[in-house]
C-alpha cells in the first residue's frame, strides 16, 4: 500500500508538471517541466511495478534539476530550494525501508539506491554552499569623514520641526549620542496609545504613516482618523487632543495622516492665544489652524479656524480629495497640494497647488498644472482644471532661492493617456520648482514622458548643496522616483548634476493611445534587472510553474512595457522601488541611506462594456478593478503574485543601500527584513522584504528604519548598511521614525508603529520612543 500511495502521488506530481510544462513550452519557455512530469510519471510506474529503476530514474530526475537550476541561477539558494526541495523530499523517501524494500532487483536495487542517495547528498553540499554565499549583496562602505557643515535651517539640534526635519527634507539629525558602539543597547523609555485603530467600516488603506515633530518639549501627530495630539516628549504624556471629527467615507481611498505642520507666529504677543500653531489636514478636505499650547481652534484662521479645500472644484465628490500630507509653511504662506482617487473618475477634483496666508487663511496664489501660468487667486464663478495633475506627497523649500519644490503625479486615468492636454503632458510624473511669492513655475524636469504606469514621483525632494569633484559647490536636490531612478538636480535651474540619458522605450500600446519614443534615466539609479522566465520564484516546482505560465502570457518588454488588453507586467511595480518614505541625506558625509524596494504589479485594460456592476470586485486602488468612470477603459490592477499569495518574482524584494552623493556611486545593498510576518509560521528568513515608509540618519552613523512587513523597527550602520539592532514592533511599522533630544541629554528615537491595510501588516495605534539606558 506504501508504494502504490507513493507512486499515486508522483504519479499526480508528474501530471501537474508534465501537463503545466507542456502550456509553457507551447509559450516558449523552458522544457525542464515537461522532462520532470515525463520522468515523474516513468518514476511512479516503474514503482507501481514494484522496478528498482524507479530510483534510476528520479535520481536523474534531481541531477538533470540541478544542472538545470545552476545554470539558470547559479549559487542563489532561495532560487536553487524551489527548484529542488520537493524532489530531493520525495527523494529521501523512496530511500526509507518503507519503499526501498518493496523493490524487486537485488543489487540493482543497492545499485539504484546508491544513484539516488549521491543525487540527493551532492543537492544538499551544493545548498550548503549555497547558504554561505549571496549573490545579490553588494558590500561596500561609503566615506566617512564630513566635507561640508550642515546648515541649521532654524532647527535646534535637539527638534524636529518639519516632516523632514527641517525644509530641506534630509531627515538629518546632528545628534550624536547614539552611535553604532551603543546602539544596541536602546530600551523603551515611553509608549503611547492613540487609541484610533482601524475599524470595520474603514477603507482598506486605513494606515499609519505619521512622523511626529518635536518642538520644545512637546511632540505633535495626527492619526488615520484626524485625530491631531500633542505629547510630552520626555513622558510620553498627552498634553491635549482634538478631533476633527472628518467622519467616514468609503469612497476615501486612503484613511492616513502623515503629518500636522507646526507654525510660530512673530507677529503675535508671546503667551498669547494662537500665537503657536498646528496645521492639521484632514480626509474630507479641510485644514484646521489649532492652538499648539492647548489645542483650541484658532477661529481667526479661514472660516472660524477651518479652510474648505473643496473650494474652486468644478466637481467635488465627496471622499475624492483631501490631503494626506503635511503643507509647508513660509513666508507667511501654508503651501499645501492635494491627493485625487487615483482611477475613480475622470470628473474629480484639481491638482492645483496653493498658497494661503498663514494667519488669515486668505488665498495668494494658486498653480494649476492644467492652467500652469494663470497663478492670481480665482475670480468669483472661475474653477481650477478638473483632473490635473496633483501633488499628494510632501513639498520641500530653499528660503534662500525663494523656491518651492512640489512633486507630481498624473491626471486620472493613470493607465490612459488620451487626450491630455499640452501642459498636463509638460508637468505629470515630474518635480516642479515654483516661486514661493508668486506661484509661477521657475523650472520643471519630467522623470516619465506620458506616463501610462502610475510612476507619480511619490518622495519628498531633498535639498543639500553639494561638494562635486572639481572643487566647486552646487545647491542640489535629489529626487528618488517609483520607478528607481534617483534625479540629482541643480535645485536653482532643474539641470542635472548627475547625467541623465534618454533611452528607447517599448511602443505597442492600444490604438487609442500612444507611447513616449524614450525615456529619461538618471546615471544613479536603483532600476532593477529585467525580469526573465528564471526569475520566477514560488515554495515548489508547482507554484513557480505557474508564475512562469503567467510571465509568458502577460505582455512584457522591460520598463515602460504599456498597460494592454492582454495583461502588462510593471516592474518596478505601483509600490515603487521609492515611494512617500524618500531617502535619507547626511549633508555632511554627502552620503545617501534608502531602501530600494522591488514588487512587480500587473495591469490589465478593461473595456467599458465590460466592467462588471459596482461594487463588485471594486476597489480603485493598488488591488483590484479601477473603474475610471468616464473613461472608455477600466483597469484590474494588483501585485504579481502566485497561486500561494507570494511574489511571482525570485527574492530580494526589499533593501537597505548606500549611496556616495559625490560621485553617484552605490556603495552597498544589503538585504532588509525577514518573512516573520509574511508566512503562516514565524519564520526568520532574511530573503529582503518590501516595504513602505521612510528611514533617518544622524551625525551618530546610524540609521533608523521600520517599514519592512515585517513589525521591527532597526539601526544600521550608514557606513557599510550593517544592522546593529532590533525591536520587535507591536504592529505595523509603516511610518518614518524621527529622534530628538531632552533638556537632560538623552537622545530618543521614535517610531509610531500602526500598520497599513494595503501591505496587510498587523493594525495598531502605539508610539513608542526608545532610548540609551
């Protein structure tokens, strides 16, 4: 009975194999499959009749595989186990008693079973090899000593004033007192409960995504719901509340905060009410002046303390815009753009970008990408351009130059581009530097020409002006974009410091549409590899054979292959291999720390006719149909992923890397995060996960970053990319850390930990702040 069940379930496995390897050789992929189902199925016949040539054959099954899987991919183990645990299992149990002597043949037999058992033995000396080796680490280190002076921007060394810390968006802290020699050695000093945790009724992007600002002893968050807080920043305590009570909307497609702005007012008495103030956005589309003493409204602000950012919208569904990100404030002006549902409907809301007076609320300018050099406040029955190009992320700006430096994204549909309009060809997916007294654009430089693909550029710009090998000094900006390309740019003219080269793109889309002849890309990039047949990954020989039945029948061409009736591979994916997280800059080592991330995505057009009735597999996001209402397509939309929920593509997916800003050269890539959370069983794995969120660096030469999907937030070393310590993190880390320092000395790191429904990390609402014992 032992065998027959044995040579059954080969017997399936070869069907499975043989079959499914058959429809891939038809598409013009390898033939391993068919030869593997064919020897499996010789296999459980031979065993049916009880043939000792049955180990004969599966030992050069597990040969013929792993000759086959090291020349496709050579010593990666996370490749090389797929390709040969499931045979090298079955295997080992054909050599147990149970099979082995129910075979007929004597010293055919012995003889088989020598075959077989030096088959499997050089398959595990050839994976413990492997184990000791990575083939897609990159070790280096980046220099260490400081040519430049960090420039305060007004920010005490202790305080973290802005989302990026200071305008310049470097998420550099000058303090020290945490170095990699004690790093490992943080404790939690305070935890925090917000007490806003996703509900049932939330959308599904309900997430964390807040950095704290410090100002004084005093720290200032929003949460998913709105909720703007202020905490002692030594105790942990909350000094005040306000609810802002936006309400639920299903038709949100994000339910997230990143953060408040803080704003001091010179003009006013100090002590007095309102003299301090805290910006809140909030998800149905207001802004909120509040008091950052006590948390009052500030009704001398706009209408009784609440700016309607509805205002001038031709149309104005309700849930379809608001702003997730924090505005900046200058000059007397809050500069604040907006996110519009991506792929709702081609009747939403502007992207326009504006300026209002700080303490009155009153409008100044406005920049419409639609209507790009009409810039004076609207006129009574006037409306932006409905659908342009918006700015959801966050801004940067350089006092000095006057300039405000905003990144873009696409008019809905994301995946169509018919019928845009001269100027939104000019600004989408691109980083525009506009006159912070006026509005007008002073330069633009595009990181995608038509963008088919959703490649909005999602990252803070960061400012540094840096030190270039002849000796001269150039105020800089570094721009990571979704698709890796990072744009060092000369931040007075948008002329790269770093080439960039215009390349041949793939043509082919639908005929109603078109593609960009080339694209730009920047000589720095984190671009991934193009993807192969080889690439494909699962846990066994089943699963990767269908991601590789799947690779051949979508379309794809590389980067920029265009969306398609068919299905399109995109990779780097809608994630991105940079997204709101950005990077990190230490203005004086010129250095750079990130986390390239690397999840491909599919998309497929739908005709209109087609679109089944809504509600029904309906989401208009990352995941699922995009309904484009008004568009004559429809796109289903979501990660490459395999019959098991894991990534078709092979690992890493996620890194951590260092970059010298001087010459443009990658130092090191070092694998991020473990399959803790990603798997049924808690297991360690470091393949290099994906993440969302953004990293810090400090004078100390560490890095902090959680982001992973995994719950940890850890310190790297900056030079080399080292880890050096680990929290376990009570949920999701998808948020930026920030570090600060008290009147007594201790520096902390904090890190508000409440996961993201998109990446499906566990939900929460802690902040949590570590520090030196």
């Amino acid at each position: 009975m032992t065998i027959t069940i044995t040579a059954v379930l080969i017997a399936l496995l070869g069907l499975v194999l043989g079959g499914g390897g058959l429809w891939l050789v038809m598409l013009g992929g390898t033939p391993f499959y068919l030869a593997a189902g064919v020897l499996s199925l010789a296999t459980a016949f031979l065993l049916l009749r009880r043939s000792a040539a049955a180990l004969w054959v599966h030992a050069a099954l597990i040969l013929g595989a792993l000759g086959w899987a090291l020349l496709e991919v050579g010593f990666d183990w996370w490749q090389l186990g797929p390709r040969g645990g499931l045979l090298i299992v079955i295997g080992l149990w054909l050599l147990t008693p149970f099979v082995r002597r129910r075979l007929s043949g004597g010293r055919t037999a012995r003889a088989g079973a020598a075959a077989l058992g030096l088959s499997v033995g050089l398959s595990v000396l050839v994976a413990g090899y492997a184990m000791t080796v990575d083939t897609h680490e990159v070790a280096g280190s980046l220099p260490a000593e400081r040519v430049a002076q960090a420039p305060s921007a007004g920010v005490p060394d202790g305080e973290w004033h802005q989302y990026g810390r200071t305008p310049l968006g470097q998420r550099f802290s000058p303090l020290d007192r945490i170095t990699p020699q004690n790093v490992a050695t943080l404790k939690v000093a305070w935890q925090y409960r917000t007490g806003d945790v996703k509900l049932p009724e939330d959308v599904g992007e309900t997430t964390y995504q807040v950095t704290p600002l410090k100002v004084g002893n005093t720290l200032y968050l929003c949460t998913p719901h709105n909720l703007a807080i202020a905490l002692d920043a030594t105790t942990g305590k909350e000094t005040w509340r306000y609810a802002p009570n936006a309400g639920l909307n299903p038709d949100r497609q994000h339910q997230t905060c990143r953060g408040v702005s803080y704003f001091e007012d010179e003009a006013t008495p100090a002590g007095a009410p309102c003299a301090q103030r805290v910006y809140l956005p909030t998800s149905d589309a207001r802004l909120i002046a509040l008091d950052a003493r006590t948390g009052a409204v500030c009704t001398g602000f706009a209408d009784r303390g609440t700016l309607d950012l509805g205002a001038g919208m031709r149309y104005n569904p309700a849930g379809y815009y608001y702003s997730t990100s924090p505005p900046v404030i200058t000059d007397g002006r809050i500069i604040i753009g907006g996110a519009v549902n991506d792929n709702y409907s081609t009747k939403s809301q502007s992207g326009v970008i504006r300026a209002f007076d700080v303490r009155s609320g009153a409008l100044l300018w406005n920049w419409d990408s639609g209507n790009p050099d009409q810039t004076a406040p609207l006129g009574p029955g006037e409306f932006y351009t409905t659908n342009s190009p918006n700015s959801w992320s966050v801004f940067s700006y350089d006092p000095g130059l006057g300039l405000v430096y905003i990144p873009l994204g696409n008019q809905v549909p994301d995946q169509l581009g018919m019928g845009r309009s001269p100027a939104v060809e000019r600004f989408s997916s691109s980083i525009v530097a506009l006159d912070i007294a006026s509005g007008q654009v002073r330069w633009v430089r595009q990181t995608v020409h038509h963008d088919l693909w959703d490649m909005d550029v999602p990252a803070q710009p960061v400012l540094l002006d840096l030190a270039r090998p002849d000796g001269s000094t150039v105020p800089a900006l570094v721009g990571p974009t979704k698709q890796g390309d990072i744009y060092v740019l000369d931040r007075r003219t948008g002329e790269p410091v770093i080439p960039v080269r215009e390349v041949p793109a793939p043509g082919g889309a639908i005929p109603e549409d078109f593609t960009a002849p080339t694209q730009p890309v920047s000589d720095l990039s984190f671009e991934p590899p193009r993807l192969r047949e080889s690439d494909m990954w699962g846990i066994t020989l089943i699963d990767q054979l269908a991601c590789r039945i799947q690779f051949h029948r979508l379309r794809y061409d590389g980067r920029y292959t265009p969306p398609s009736l068919q299905g399109t591979i995109v990779y780097p994916g809608n994630f991105g291999t940079f997204n709101w997280g950005s990077v990190a800059v230490d203005p004086e080592r010129q250095i750079l720390f990130s986390m390239p991330t690397y999840l491909a995505f599919t998309s497929r057009l739908v005709p209109r006719d087609e679109i089944p009735p809504k509600g029904e597999d309906e989401t208009a996001s990352e995941q699922g149909l995009n309904r484009n209402d008004g568009a004559p397509y429809g796109v289903f939309m979501g990660p490459f992923l395999g019959p098991l929920g894991i990534p078709c593509q092979a690992p890493p997916w996620g890194y951590v890397a260092g970059v010298d800003l001087r010459t443009g050269d990658i130092a090191y890539k070092r694998r991020n995060g473990t399959v803790y959370d990603m798997t049924p069983l808690p297991l360690p794995f470091r393949l290099g996960v994906p993440g969302i969120g953004g990293p810090i660096v400090t004078r100390g030469g560490v890095a902090f970053l959680a982001a992973a999907v995994d719950d940890y937030l850890r310190a790297y070393d900056v030079t080399d990319g080292r880890q050096l310590w680990e929290a376990r993190l009570p949920a999701g880390g998808q948020a930026t850390p920030m570090t600060y320092a008290t009147d007594d000395g201790r520096q902390f790191v904090v890190i508000v930990a409440g996961g993201h429904g998109s990446i499906g990390t566990r939900a929460g609402d802690y902040v949590i702040a570590y520090t030196l014992p």
